[in-house]
C-alpha cells in the first residue's frame, strides 16, 4: 500500500533510482520520460498544461506592456497637474488613477 498524500491522479509517476554519472539504471529513467510524455500526448493533458501556461505568459506579457503604458501616461502634463492637486489633497487618488487608466486607453486606441 502506497501512502497518497494527494487525491489519485490519472499519472503516477513511477519512482527511478538512476545515478547518471555511473550510467545506472539511465535507459530506465528515459522509458519513464517518454512513458509521461506518451501519456500527455494521448490524455490530452499536455495540450492542457501548454494552454495554461500560454495564458499565464500571455498575461505576464500583456501586465509589463500596460504597466510601461500607464506610467507613459502618469508623465503626461495633464497628469502631472491631478497629481499635483492629489498632494493638496484637492482630489481623490482613484479620481487620479482612472485619469490615468482613461488616457492609457485612450493613446492605445491611437495607435490601432
């Protein structure tokens, strides 16, 4: 009886004792690599972890490209101006933070 401390997954991975550098046990160990990779590829479990971590990068990319636009557009003059009545206290930092936001999407629609 194996101690499980997950619930049941449709892969176990087997346990491999292999010491590359002695070349022990190495051919059971890729078996093993492609054994997992045969089952990714016929479970569909592969073309499910590759679109989860497609996503996660695509949104990683998109976060640095909004983030570098958005403080473009906290240099703006106009900007500077509700930053300055922000430190006066004339204004609210969210009424400041959707200037920001309104003038990010705006110079993005420009460039389409």
């Amino acid at each position: 009886m194996m101690l499980r401390l997950s619930d049941a997954r449709p892969w176990t991975p087997p346990i491999i004792e292999a010491v590359a550098s002695e070349h022990r046990n190495t051919e059971a160990l890729v078996d093993g690599i492609d054994q997992h990779r045969q089952f990714l590829e016929a479970s569909g479990e592969g073309r499910k972890r590759r679109a989860r971590r497609d996503r996660r990068e695509v949104i990683r990319l998109a976060r640095r490209q909004l983030t570098r636009e958005i403080e473009a557009a906290a240099d703006d003059a106009e900007i500077g101006g509700l930053l300055e009545s922000l430190a006066t206290r004339d204004i609210d930092p969210i009424s400041v933070a959707t200037a920001v936001a309104r003038l990010t999407v705006a110079r993005y629609r420009q460039d389409d």
